[in-house]
C-alpha cells in the first residue's frame, strides 16, 4: 500500500468521523429537545430527517469507500453491493425531497411574515 493511499483512508477516516459525530450531537440535541419538551419549530423535524438520511449515506457510501482506500477490495457480495445502492438511491432522493420542504416551509414563513407587515 501506497504512502497515497493510505493518506487517503485516514482522509475518508476523518471525513466519516466528523460526519457521524456531527450527525449524532445533532440527533441528540433533537432528541434533548423532544424529551424536555421544548417547542420545536416546523423545520426541526425535517432536519432531523435529513441528518438520519446523511447518517444512511455515510454508512452505506462513507464505510465502503473507506475500505477501499486502505486496499480491502471484494468485501461485499452482489446482493450487499446492490442492496447499498438501493438504499443510497432511496435516500438521495429523501434528501433531496426534504430540501423541497424545507425551502418551501420558508417561503411560506416569510410569505406570512409579509402579510403581516402590510
């Protein structure tokens, strides 16, 4: 193995870590939240589903890319290669569904703000 590629793996190492350490504090202050029964706003929830969806990429893009970039190669059989790929689809396309909502919960937020203000 290469001095490249073994900088690479600790690159996607760190890159995975910080992800999923970002992804749980933020579950955990969603969760933190839920059971001290703040109030939440309308946008939390969906947040809260897209770092679960970022969360399922990491896991099912960031590991394997990783094992790769250490040298591992034919860690996964047909059926795991194509049910990753699947869920990987699946939730790109939640992601991206999500930030529909998302930016569409703000329009209608400053729609309302506006007609207040008249």
């Amino acid at each position: 193995m290469g001095s490249g590629k073994l900088e690479l793996g600790i690159i996607f190492v760190i890159h995975n870590g910080v992800g999923i350490l970002g992804n749980s504090s933020l579950l955990c202050l969603y969760t933190f939240s839920l059971l001290t029964e703040h109030k939440l706003r309308p946008t939390d929830l969906i947040l809260n589903q897209l770092v679960l969806a970022n969360s399922v990429v990491l896991f099912s893009k960031g590991i394997p890319q990783t094992m790769v970039a250490f040298g591992s190669q034919y860690f996964l059989n047909d059926t795991t290669c194509k049910l990753i790929f699947y869920c990987l689809g699946i939730v790109l396309w939640i992601c991206k569904l999500l930030c529909c909502l998302d930016t569409r919960t703000g329009f209608l937020r400053k729609e309302r703000t506006w007609r207040i203000c008249k």
